[in-house]
C-alpha cells in the first residue's frame, strides 16, 4: 500500500519538476549547434544513448520544430516516470524494452514510422550494457526504410550518475555542444555491419 501511494505521488510530482528542472539547465547554458545535413521531411529514426536522454528534446525541436516524435521507453515504473516527463515536452511514447514487450514495441515503432511518423530509441538502453546497441533500431530503419538521425550533447559542466549509463547531468553556467548527424540510411547493410556503423558514429561525440 505505501509503495503505491509513493509511486502515485511520484507519478504526479516528478513529472512537472522533472521538466522545470531540465528546462533551467537547458535555459542557463550557452548552446553551440552542429547540425551536419537537412532533415528529410519523410520520417526519421532519431537515435541517442541512453545517458543522454535529458536534453535529447531540445535537438528534435531544434531539427523539427514543427514534427511530433514517439519515444521507445521501458515499461517499468521507471519507464513511465520518463513518459511521463517527455509528455510535458510534446513527445509521445512507445512502451517496450528488450526485457519485456520488445516484439510489440517493435511492432508498434516500425507501424508509426510506415504512417508517417518520427520515432525515437536509445539503443542501449534500458539495462545496458553501456554504448553497446540492440538489434531493435537495425530493425526498425530496415523494415520501414527510414534514416537514421544521430543525436550527441557535450557540455563543458557536467556531473556523471553513478548508473549503468553513467547518465549525463549538465550543470548551470556552462556551454553545451549539441551534435545532430546527416540521416544514415543502413537497408543495403547486415545487422552486424549496420549495429557497428551506427555506434562508431553514435560515439563520436559521446563522453
């Protein structure tokens, strides 16, 4: 019983402060942008690790201000914590991971990108390991032949959790380097040559 009256409490509170707060790092750093080639007005498969989940958002708005992007996210609580958060942002979500419902959020990402949509996946998440990549977004840039579109972010201030990911906090008062790649596209690769391009450029600029 107290575990559900946290988890309800935290549904409601996380959320809106989660966005406060990333907003106000966004908001009190200098931002430089690297965008390499232009966004295709077909749909995308926007691809970034997993530390670098929080300020991913502000690069899609950045590329595609006026485009709606779903993210691949975790059905655990900690999963609806983050949807719920990237909802305050405009973003929808798309529940799955490679533990549990992967072939339905497989199913569910490929679908969207066919009607015309953009989808969004950390590769190595949720478990890990670190900066190694699943089949799943292989899967999905092949089956809807879609690009892929890389996202980095470097800040000059930056604490590092201490999580499998070692998930990326920018601190105030610094500069962020925001990295967004030419779309890739990988349907005349394997998957073992696809996964291996895909992570030599998703770590160019990855700390």
């Amino acid at each position: 019983m107290r575990k559900r009256l946290l988890r309800r409490l935290s549904l409601i509170l996380v959320p809106p402060l989660g966005w406060l707060v990333i907003n106000f790092l966004y908001l009190t750093n200098r931002k430089r942008w690297h965008i390499e080639g232009k966004i295709p007005d077909t749909p995308i498969v926007v691809a970034f690790w997993h530390a670098e989940l929080l300020l991913a958002p502000f690069i899609y708005k950045k590329i595609a201000p006026n485009r709606r992007v779903e993210v691949m996210i975790s059905e655990h609580f900690d999963g609806e914590l983050i949807a719920q958060t990237m909802r305050f942002f405009g973003i929808g979500a798309i529940r799955g991971s490679s533990s549990k419902g992967a072939a339905k959020a497989l199913i569910k990402a490929i679908k969207r990108v066919k009607e015309g949509g953009d989808v969004a996946i950390t590769p190595d998440g949720p478990k890990g390991p670190r900066h190694e990549l699943s089949d799943g977004i292989v899967a999905i840039a092949k089956k809807s032949k879609a690009p892929i579109v890389i996202f980095n972010y470097r800040p000059t201030k930056y604490k590092q959790a201490k999580s499998w990911d070692k998930f990326l906090i920018p601190m105030p008062f610094g500069t962020i380097d925001f990295f967004c790649s030419e779309p890739i596209y990988i349907e005349d690769l394997e998957t073992e040559e696809a996964k291996e391009m895909i992570r030599k450029r998703m770590l160019e600029y990855a700390i």
